[in-house]
C-alpha cells in the first residue's frame, strides 16, 4: 500500500512544498516521483530513490526516509501546479498514490 501525504496542498508562491510517501517496502530506493502538469497526460520523472534526475535538480530534493520517502518542491511557482506521484514496486507488484499541488497565484 502507497499513501501521499497530504493528499492536496494549496501553496504560497515562492514557497517549498514537502509531500511525504509512505511504502510497505523495505528500500525506499525503489521508490519513484512522478509530476504530471495541470493539463497534460505526459509525466516528467523527478527522482528515483534519493538521485534526482539533473534536468529537474534545481527543482526538487528526494530524501530516503526509514519509513518512506519525501518530495520536497523548492520555491514553488504557477507550472509546478499539478498531480505527482509517488510509485513503488516492493516485490509484491507496483503501487502508486498521488497529491494535488495548487499553487495560488502571486
């Protein structure tokens, strides 16, 4: 089972936003970030584990937690609006949960 928390999330502008992912897996570096644009069906990949893909690396943190894992969204702006989630595979097949981020307008 995957949980987000919090489930939605109205953001200041220019504020950091932490979504928290608890897993029942053992490794928390199997676990996955996914952001979806308000508007679009494609995802960009933010992390996997603790790396950070370097296209997005001014963007977002990643941390490994014992018991889950953090996004963590610097200095939010109007296009980080969106869907993202948060995927794992503990052996026992895929599960993924997701978090709706507002960002209100400057």
């Amino acid at each position: 089972m995957v949980e987000v928390h919090p489930a939605s999330e109205e953001a200041e502008y220019d504020s950091e936003v932490r979504f928290h992912c608890t897993t029942e897996a053992q490794d928390q570096y199997g676990v996955e970030w996914l952001f979806y644009e308000d508007g679009s069906d494609d995802s960009i990949t933010i992390c996997v584990g603790d790396s950070v893909y370097a296209e997005v690396r001014h963007k977002y943190d990643c941390q490994n937690e014992a018991k889950g894992h953090t996004l963590i969204i610097k200095q939010v702006r109007n296009i980080d609006s969106g869907t993202y989630t948060c995927i794992e595979d503990g052996g026992r097949g895929p599960g993924s949960n997701s978090s709706r981020l507002t960002v209100l307008r400057e």
